[in-house]
C-alpha cells in the first residue's frame, strides 16, 4: 500500500516538553495527535480526555500523544501562550502541546491547513515510518482508536492480566466476583 | 510463542441463534466471549453493552461476539431460560447466548470452571486458531479491548475516513467545524 | 385545591422491612414510591439510583422512600420473590419493597391498576396527608423530583452548608479552591 | 428566622443582557448566581450545566439564573471580556453573566470578596426579599438545589403530568410501557 508522508508539524510554541518536538523525531513510533481549541466543548468533554487515555494506556516508547492547538477562531481569546497554559494546567493535561504556527492571513493556522484538517477535535494517526494513516473529525470511539493504534503497532504482545477495576468480593459496580472456595 | 487451546463451550441451551455454536466452527475468526450474570451490576453497565459496541464495531466476518450467562450464585433466580429471554429481550442484547451447562454438584457451571474465571463480566479474546490469548475480570477500558481485538486480527487495513458524530458547522458538543471558505 | 386520596398500596410480600407499610402507616410523611421491573432498562439504570438518592438526600423522618415491583410482563422471569430478592441484594437497594399484589386474571397487578400507571418506571408523590400529588412515568429529572417533594414537604429549613465534594486546594474536577492567604 | 441581606453584585461588564442586573431590580424573584470561572473544570463540567438545567426547569417569572465570572486566578488568560464572550457562545450559555469587578490590588475580585466565596463553582442562593440563603462551594446534587430552590419559592403548584423521556410501547432506555389494551 501507498501511503502519503504526514505534513511536518509547523508549531511557534511547546509547552509540556523542554525540546521542541517533531515528526521526524518521532520516526519508530506511533504517533497520536489530537488537534484542538481550548474553547472547543467536544475537545474539552471527549477529544483531549480520550488523548490523555491513550498516553496512559499505551507504553511511551511505543506510541507518543501530542496535543496541537489550532485556533481558527476567538484567536483573541484562546490564542495566547498564557490562555493555553492555564488551561493545560487546570484540566491536567500532561502530555507535549504545540501552538499551531499562524498563517500569514490569519484565519486557518499552518498544520491544520497542510492536513485539510476540518475542525477540533481532529484525531490524527501517523505510523513508525511518519506515514499518515488515519485522520478523523469529531467523536471517535475509544474501541475504534484502540484497534488503530493497535493495528499500526503491529506484532506486540500485550496480552494481560486482570483489569484492575473488579472487586474482591460479593458484587460492586463492577462485577461479582466468586466467593473463595475451601480446597 | 505458545498459546494454550481455548477450552470448548460448554452450553446447555443457545439463544439469539438458531443454532447451536462452538469454538471449533468459529476457527477464522477471534471470538469474544462476554460471561456474564444477569443480576451481576457490573455485567448490566458496562460489560454488555461493551460487547455489544464490539459486535457493532467490528465485521462480523472477523469478529465473533458471544455471551456466555454464567450463574454462579442466585439460581433460582436467574438461572432459567425464560429469565434469560426476558433479560436478553429487554435489553435488546442481539448476539448469540449460550447458558453454561450447569455442573453436576451444583455451584460454578462447567465453562466457567474450565477456564478458572474468577467472576462476572470476564472478557475472553481467543484467536484466529482457537488460542485463549486474553482474559480479564471485571471494567475493561474500551481502548485496550479494541487494542487487543486488533493485534488478534492482525494485518487489516481498517484506515477509515471520519465518524459520524461531528458537527457540519459551528460548534456542538461533539466539535467544532470550520467555516466554509469561499475559493 | 381538592386533592384525591392516594389508593391504599396492595402488596403481597414484603422485602426490606421487618414489617409491612402501608399508606396509612404513613400519614404525616411525604412518600415517594418506585414503580419498577426489575427487567426494566430505564428503572435499572435511572429509575432506582434516583430513589436511593432520595432515600439518601432527605430526613427519612420527613420522606419515606418505598419501592413497588409492578410485574406486568415476563412474570415468570422477574414474578418470583427470590428473583426480588436477589436482585435488590446485587444492586444494594436497602429501602422497603413491596410485590405489587397480582390480579386474579393475570396482566397488570392491582396497585399498578388502581393508580392506573402507564409502565415502569412510575414516580408517585404522596403528601403528609396521604393525597396523590403527582405521578409521572419515565425519566423525571433530579432537580423537578427535587423540587417536587420539597414542596410537599412544606416550610422546612435546611439551609446547608458547603456539600462534601470541593477541593481542599487547587482545582479537580470538582471545582478550583481559592488559596489560603496570610491573615 | 432572621436571615442576611445579599450582598449587592458588583459587575463590571454583563453579557447576554441588554442591561446591568441588579438584585435589587430582582426582588420578588428567587436568584440563582453561578460563580464560576472559564477555566474551572468542576464549572464547566458540572456547575454551568447545572444553572442551564435550572433556568430551563423553573418559570424564568419565578427564579432568575445569573452567572457571575469570579477571575481569582489566571487572570490574563480568563480576564477579558472577548475570552468569556468567547467561552459563553461556544459553550451555548444563555443567561445573564457578570465579570465580576476586580479588586484595587488585583486577587479575588469584589463579589466575591462580599460574600466570601472560597472557590468556583459556587452556588449562591437568594430569596424573594433578596435575603442569602443558602452557599455551597462544588459540586451539588441536583436533587438537592432543585430542593432548596422550591423551599426558597413556597406555594406554587406546580403538580405536573408525565415527562416526556418515557416510551410509547415496549422497553426502551428511558423505560416500559404497557401495552395498549383493548376496552
């Protein structure tokens, strides 16, 4: 199969990491990137949540998270470097943000322009050789998210053990467990 | 890398398939199997519709999704098949059903013996060649289930474009889309 | 206004009490009752957490929090006492149930009946007089049911003071705590 | 009882109203006030949602939701009106809000200084005779307000028919209805 080399990020500003960062850094790993605005209800609720799921749920060496942000609209509002801090400070968010570089004109900033990127949230998935293999625009499932990812992953093995959500004894909300049983 | 055979069903009773079903005929395809208890809270909440987000995710052609009802405790209660139709009808539950042959003493029934399940839900992922390759008591996160599920699938292409859930203009609480541009 | 008498509750069995209730009994309490089916979706999932947390949220002295198990399909899956009985142990419900009392030709038992309900979930709010004061059928929302018994209730105090879930200092997700400042 | 004036808002910009509110105009009124600030995530998850929920419950002749922005931190990123304009159009709020107008020395800001709120969300509750009534700090129950809100508005009638979320035939998620019967 033919694949399209995703566009190089085009960011003014990180936040999060002490390097910038970049796509041809990232070469040997999957990499997640959730394009937002601050000001973007379903960023806020779904997108950046699901973001921070994925950098917990899957090993860091293997698949790195980046948030960028890509204001095309209320840029006096949310475009600032210190707007952007507070907010990655008070939701918690932990993993490296870029600052989607303007463009010359104002309006749409550069990646999200060089992607044809139609809103945020956007989730954007690259594979170990920096290809672009899947871009999607508004509510993802995490089942679906999961099974891309894992795709690109390739052979892993990850087979695992109990969840750690179940309980001890008798029934909780997350199940029924077995009572002990004498030999 | 060894994998141990999956253990056979062993069900008493099939509902929501005119036919009985087992492992053997199902080789080809990675199964999952949904134990569960119709009482057991955590079944109700979050392991059943999590199977059935599964069915509806993945082609039915590589991923077969079944329930197992698995009583371990209340039988009088839950244990026969017009309770089980009831369940299944109320909670529009549409995948096959198998009832876990009972065992002869009583107590936990035979599949779910044979496979040591430790309670209610317990997600089991078996692979293309009849390998039990993952098993897990309790909430599964959706991310690493659909994770799991795609490693056992390996090589399928599945770039899909975007999902449904986003707005055609303006924001709602799934996104925000960009405005139309003129050319 | 002329308010009409609330018919006298039918029940055959009760669970979680040590003695049976009665309407009469009551006088002098606002009483909620919960119409369900165990088998009943929206009752499972809305209709009974609702009332738990009312049984949680007022003066059990002021509202009196009843449960009515209004079989009027699959009564040979959920028609049983001990399908009752385990089914309010696995999902922890502790206030008073009663069996709504079966009509000698089958169908709709005879509380459910004489109240003239149209399914399950039912919320009924009973004033301190023993009048029927509202009914109503489906998702109530918290802040109307909330409304509604503190109404019947009447003049009562219960200004409060600052709920339990806040943070001590920075932000969660409950909320951002200001910080301490030097006096 | 004897009950404490409401301090008086101190606003220095309203949005979503043509004119400056003022609790003095609002007398005869119940008022809910919702501090928040943009960038709080129990607000935005939980505390503004909640004042929509109240203003769409209760007849707007009878209780008046106001926000109140109390900025005591991240002031350049949440200070200015453009941001919350901003915040409000995408989060879809409709009700009068007022920032709350900034102390000499900068800090927590004059309304909130009043009424010694020690963080957002706070909820502020204020009878007809513009006395406070009630001031809780995160996270509060919907059963709970709805509660104390009708306590706040006394006799009103307000015994309502069914709600809307319920089936016409058959068990969906919202509940069961009966089937229709023949006469």
């Amino acid at each position: 199969m033919n694949h399209r080399k995703a566009p190089e990020l085009q960011v003014s500003t990180w936040l999060n990491t002490p390097h910038p960062l970049s796509l041809e850094q990232l070469r040997g790993k999957v990499v997640l990137i959730e394009a937002f605005q601050m000001l973007c209800p379903g960023c806020v609720s779904h997108g950046l949540p699901q973001a921070t799921r994925v950098a917990e749920t899957f090993d860091p060496d293997e698949v790195a998270v980046l948030g960028l942000h890509t204001v095309f609209e209320h840029h006096k509002a949310q475009g600032s470097r210190e707007a952007l801090e507070a907010f990655l400070h008070e939701y918690r968010l932990r993993f490296p943000v870029g600052i989607d570089a303007p463009s010359p004109g104002g309006g749409v900033p550069r990646t999200m322009a060089a992607y044809a990127m139609r809103g945020t949230p956007t989730q954007i998935l690259i594979d170990r050789e920096g290809n672009l293999r899947r871009q999607s625009f508004g509510v993802e499932q995490d089942l679906v998210l999961g099974a891309a990812i894992a795709r690109l992953l390739g052979a892993t093995p990850a087979e695992q053990t109990d969840p750690p959500d179940a309980p001890d004894e008798g029934c909780d909300e997350t199940g029924c467990a077995m009572p002990e049983t004498s030999p």
